[in-house]
C-alpha cells in the first residue's frame, strides 16, 4: 500500500515538474498571449456596443461575482493551472485512461497528409468530439452537475467561455482520445491557426452584433450561443456546437424559433452567491451526490 501510494505521489509530483516547471517560459508566453487575445476581442466588442455594456468594463471596472468567477478561471485556464486541477479534482482517472488507450492504439494517420488537410480534419473531428460531449452533459444528470457550473453565468463577457468546472476539462481529455489516435495531434507549424481557432470562444461569449449566413451554417455567432445559455425552456438544449454550427444543422439540435430573447443563466442556483473556490467545491459535491444517486440516470436539464 505505502508502496503504491509513494509511486502515484511520485508520478504527481513528475507531473507538476515537466508540466510546470520545466516549461515556466513557454506558460508566461501562453498567459500573455491569452491576455493579448481577450483583450483584442474586448476592444472589438468595444467599438460596436459602447462602453456600458462591454465586456472590458464589467471585468475592469464593474465585476460582479458572476463576472470574478469568470475572471478566475481565465487565469487559471490561461496560466496552464487547469490541467492540475482537472488531474486533481478527478483523480487523474481520465487522463490515465486516455494515456492507457494511446499507449497500445496510435495511428496518427493526419501524418501522411498535407499539414493543411491534417489541420482541418483535426479541427472538425475535435469539434465533433466536442458536440457530442456537450450533448451528453446536458443530457446526463451527473455531467449536467458539472456542465451547469458554466451555464450559471448570469451575464456574458469575453472571458465566461473559461468558466469551466475541472472535472468538465477532464472529461474532455477521453473524447479527445479520438482525434489524438486517429491523426495524432497537429504540430508546432499549426500553433497560429489554432491561437485563431480558440479566439472564436472569447467572441461567442461577447456582445459582438455578428452573425448572418456564416454565423448560421459554419461558425456558431455569439447570438446563437446566447440562446444556447437561455433559461427559457424553448431554448434548452439546443445549438450545442462549440465551434462549427453545422453540427447542429447536420443532427437536428439547431434553434429555428423566433424568440431571439435568451435570458442567460439558471431557474435556481446559488453558485453567483459564492466565491470560485467555493462554487468549485459546491459543484464537486454535487456531481459525486448525483452519480451514486437513483435518478443519476433519469433527468436532464429540462427539469433543473
């Protein structure tokens, strides 16, 4: 028992090292850059909506405790510190598992290919991926436990596409299992063109007035994710797509209705009452009640 107990903290304590570590140099450029990225994103928003309802004065000058949970887990997202709170929170469970399958299956087919056409079907087949996990938190009882962590938010800015409970990250690391076997991951050639993809997270949280054909059919706009955040029952669980909006086109998950109102948040919740840590726990707490409960398997989120 000391045996293995002394090897995991080993293992752990590796972890933090390389991870860490090692590459404090390359996590300070990453932190800038995410800096850099919100802050280009903001200043947009900024130009098209005015200053009283931007993004850059609710996180500046007007935070509310929605608004300074989001702000926490931008630093803890742009600092590289989820990976150890998704390893912590759960147990380094999906990450050995996903270390386990590519261990003995790796394919890496996107290596035979042009670097563009491995980048773009990566691209599509993580985005894919990424659909039907959402689908699956919300539809699932115990992931939903974890996935409304983020649809608490009470009001949108640049930087709420980074709240994001650790256990939701973790989970994410076994569907990317997929993509990583099939076409291995992109390499360093790829580094700007995904910096550019993850931007389109901080504008889907933003009030930017983009959307028509392209925001419809191939990259979901913020008006569309907002209805996605609606508490109104007529939007629940519909425009899933983390980046393309087709999927939703493609599996029937697309909002066609003429309510353009969305009211953002949750019917009940006390998560924008406490602090991030707090809420953290809360959300924690309640996954684990939900999983070993009777009704873990029987509700979503129409009946939050």
């Amino acid at each position: 028992m000391i045996t293995t107990l002394e090897m995991l903290i080993d293992k752990f304590l590796n972890f933090v090292v390389q991870t860490y570590w090692l590459n404090i140099d390359l996590l300070a450029l990453s932190f800038l850059i995410s800096c850099s990225m919100a802050l280009i994103v903001m200043l947009i928003e900024l130009y098209y909506i005015g200053f009283n309802s931007s993004s850059f004065k609710r996180v500046i000058f007007d935070r509310s405790v929605s608004t300074s949970t989001d702000i926490f887990y931008f630093i803890v997202h742009a600092s590289g510190l989820i990976t150890l709170f998704g390893v912590l929170f759960s147990f380094g469970i999906p990450q050995s598992v996903s270390t386990l399958v590519k261990s003995f299956f790796s394919f890496n087919l996107g290596f035979q290919l042009n670097i563009y056409y491995h980048l773009i079907l990566f691209l599509l087949l993580v985005d894919l991926m990424n659909y039907w996990q959402h689908r699956l938190m919300h539809r699932i009882p115990f992931l939903w436990e974890i996935h409304k962590f983020h649809h608490s938010a009470e009001e949108f800015n640049v930087l709420t596409v980074f709240r994001e409970h650790p256990l939701d990250k973790a989970f994410n690391s076994i569907f990317m299992i997929l993509p990583g076997v099939l076409l291995g991951n992109p390499v360093g050639e790829f580094a700007l063109f995904i910096t550019i993809y993850g931007m389109i997270g901080y504008v889907q949280h933003s009030e930017i007035p983009w959307h028509g054909k392209i925001g419809t059919y191939i990259i979901q706009s913020p008006r569309d994710h907002w209805i996605h955040h609606s508490k109104l029952e007529e939007h629940h669980d519909k425009n899933f797509g983390s980046t393309f909006a087709f999927w939703d086109h493609i599996f029937g998950t697309y909002y066609k209705g003429s309510n353009k109102e969305p009211v953002l948040g949750l019917h009940e919740t006390k998560l924008n009452q406490m602090s991030a840590l707090r809420a953290t726990f809360t959300v924690q707490s309640s996954f684990f009640q939900k999983l070993f409960s009777v009704s873990g398997l029987k509700s979503n989120r129409s009946s939050e």
